[in-house]
C-alpha cells in the first residue's frame, strides 16, 4: 500500500527482455531509497506496484510481466529516464496522500499543460471507463502522483499541480503528448460496483434514487 506522496526521482539504470516471455528486467539506481529496501520488497514506480528480485549496490531490479506491460506506461521507459519512486507505507505513517495500492487501471495523455507563475494546470484525456471512476475533488494517482481532481468533461480531467509537485516529480518536466499511469481511487471503485450490483442494470443513477437507497 502506498500514499501518492513521491519520495525520490529515480533513473532507469537498464531495460531488457527475459527470453521469449514478453516480460522485460528493469533496474533502476534507488539512490538513498535503497538503504531502507531489500530483497522482496514492494515499490512503486510511476504509481505501479513493482517486487524487487535483486539488488546490486543502490540498484534495484525488478521483473515486469507482460499483463503489467499491457496495463501501464512502463513498458516504454528507456536508460535515462526519470521515475517516481515510492516505498511501501509503514503502518505507522501519516496519510498524507490518499491510499493507493499501486494497481494501474490504465493510462491517460496530457491534453494541455497551463503554466501559472510556479503552479500548473495540467489536463488529461482518459477513457470513459476511468472517467466513471472519478469526481470531482476526488483522489487519482497520475504516475503514482496522489492528486485531486479540479474539473473533468466527457474526455479529460484536470488537477492543480503545485511547485513542491512539479519540482519533486516527473510533472514538473511533461510535454503533451505524454501518457501516464492512472489508478483511480478504491474508494470510489467499491462504492461504483456495490451500486452497480444495486440497481437494475438500464436503470440510470439519479439524486432521487440514491435517496432512496440511503444515501
């Protein structure tokens, strides 16, 4: 489990393939990170919950499978690139961000990128199907990033991006174009389901109707 809050930027030392499995080996120099990691242990890059298989010296290996390369942005890092890094949770840490489990739900593009003094108005086109997933003033992670939800149309949604974010991560360098990871909140991922299972299938979610149910 993890909370949003990047600790680190860190570079992708290698990437390669393991044989003829579409799974792929990447290391990445952990730096500092490493002196609190070992063996087994979970961390997530760009917002996906990655296993450690090996470490030599600060750098730290982990093995992709193809369903994770399918699902996120991973697959398309290259040596030299920079990655949000963030340790599992302790039980005895604050929560900061929101709770992120680092299980991507998909991937989005920056649609625009409006740039105020030192903050940012960033907006991503996504899926309908993440978009349905989220609200407004709501939680999302954009690359393991823990951000809250400033407006969304039928194609995009957008967040207000402050200068400790956009110097501590990757957003402080996104282009257009980029695509990211996106794990829409759990909370709202159970509450969408348990409703779904509620009401008859074509019956359309109203106001009055969720009176009804209680809420």
């Amino acid at each position: 489990m993890f909370t949003g809050l990047i600790e680190a930027t860190c570079t992708v030392k290698s990437v390669s393939r393991l044989g003829g499995t579409g799974a792929i080996r990447l290391t990445i120099d952990l730096g500092k990170l490493v002196d609190e990691t070992k063996v087994s242990d979970s961390i997530a890059i760009n917002g996906t919950c990655l296993t450690i298989a090996k470490l030599n010296g600060s750098t730290a290996a982990f093995d992709l499978s193809g369903e994770t390369l399918t699902k996120s942005t991973l697959g398309k890092l290259k040596p030299s690139s920079q990655v949000n890094t963030e340790l599992a949770m302790k039980a005895t840490d604050r929560l900061g961000g929101h709770f992120v489990a680092g299980h991507i739900d998909g991937t989005a593009m920056i649609k625009a990128i409006d740039r105020q003094g030192q903050f940012a108005n960033i907006k991503f086109a996504a899926s309908p199907e993440l978009l349905d997933q989220m609200v407004v003033k709501g939680s999302v992670a954009v690359d393991g990033i823990s951000l809250t939800i400033a407006s969304m149309d039928q194609t995009s949604f957008s967040a207000a991006i402050i200068p400790q974010t956009l110097e501590k991560t990757t957003l402080g360098k996104a282009k257009i174009g980029n695509m990211v990871n996106i794990e829409t909140d759990m909370i709202i991922k159970t509450i969408k389901k348990q409703l779904e299972k509620i009401l008859p299938q074509k019956q359309t979610l109203t106001v009055e109707k969720l009176k009804e149910l209680g809420f």
